[in-house]
C-alpha cells in the first residue's frame, strides 16, 4: 500500500494522511498505554474504499513490543499441517 498499489484491487488511486498529520497533527490514533496513544498514518484507495493503517513513529514499534503481548504465530505450523495431508 505504501508503494502507492492497492493491495486489493491493484489500483494506483491510494492517497495517505501523513502530509496531514505533520501539517496539523491530526491523526487517528490507537492506545499503546493507559497514558499514551500511538498516531497513524492512513492510507486510503480512493478505488475500492480499502484503508491500510501504519505506525508513523518507528520508536513507537519499539514500545509495543515492550508494552504489548506478542500475538502467537500459527500460520507456519497451519501450513506444515496441510502439507502433510497432500502428501
Ligand atoms: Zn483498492
């Protein structure tokens, strides 16, 4: 999405917030804590309506991982799973 592509409709008609929030500071925005709260930058497809959201501050990344329980992965073993049914 970042690239300017919809990930879902592979249009080129994605427009981001970022300009917006380092202009006014107006972001939406997700807790990272009882006291703090992280802004994002949005990326709109002006095609399809698909809203990607990201972190704008990169130390921001840091303190979830701190703050936040890490989501288990399951993906990996799904797939190591279905492969041995085909096989
Ligand atoms: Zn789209």
């Amino acid at each position: 999405m970042k690239n300017g592509i919809c990930p879902r409709c592979h249009s080129t008609q994605v427009y981001s917030s970022s300009k917006l929030r380092a202009e006014t500071g107006n972001a939406s925005s997700i807790p990272l804590s009882f006291f703090r709260s992280i802004p994002l930058d949005n990326y709109v497809c002006t095609n399809c309506g698909y809203v990607e959201s990201y972190v704008s501050e990169p130390e921001m990344l840091d303190r979830i991982e701190d703050i936040w329980p890490q989501v288990e992965s399951t993906n990996s073993k799904h797939c190591e799973h279905a492969q041995k049914n085909e096989a």
